[in-house]
C-alpha cells in the first residue's frame, strides 16, 4: 500500500467516524425522546408492532481497584496481572 493510499484511506476512516459520531448523536436523542415519554408516563416497557422497548434500573457491585490498591498495595500486587496488548489509533 503506497503512502498516497494510506493518506486515502485515512481521509476515509475521518469521515466514516465523523459520520458515525452525528449518526450516534441522531440515535441518543432520538432515545432521549422515548426515555422523557417512559418517564413521564412512569411505563418502563412499550411493546409495538414489531418491538419491544425495556428501559430497567440495573445494580452492578464492582471493585474499587484504586481503593483497593491505596489500601492494600501487597494484596493487589499479588492479585494484579498484567496484559499487552495492541492499541490502533488514528491521530
């Protein structure tokens, strides 16, 4: 691939992913929408035609590894693992 192809490409990857990005915008607010009537109506589930629509509250519980690491440096060393891995980025 010729550096005229990369520089190409590039220009295409910026455009498809700014394309992506008013595209996401699009779709949040038009969710946006749904969730104020969901809340408004205080109905969390809208079945139509041909969809189903959940919006539920969700609890996770997950490790506070700074705290932890603060806290109990010798336990998180023990328990730390250490990955590489590649990162692609266009700047």
């Amino acid at each position: 691939m010729s550096t005229q192809d990369i520089n190409s490409t590039v220009k295409t990857i910026r455009e498809l992913k700014r394309m992506r990005e008013e595209l996401d915008a699009e779709i949040a607010a038009n969710e946006d929408l749904i969730k104020a009537e969901m809340n408004r109506t205080e109905k969390y589930t809208i079945t139509g035609d041909d969809y189903k629509i959940t919006w539920n509250e969700v609890s996770s519980t997950r490790l506070d590894t700074a705290n932890f690491k603060k806290d109990l440096p010798d336990l998180f060393t023990r328990y730390s693992k250490t990955t590489t891995t590649r990162r692609f980025n266009i700047a």
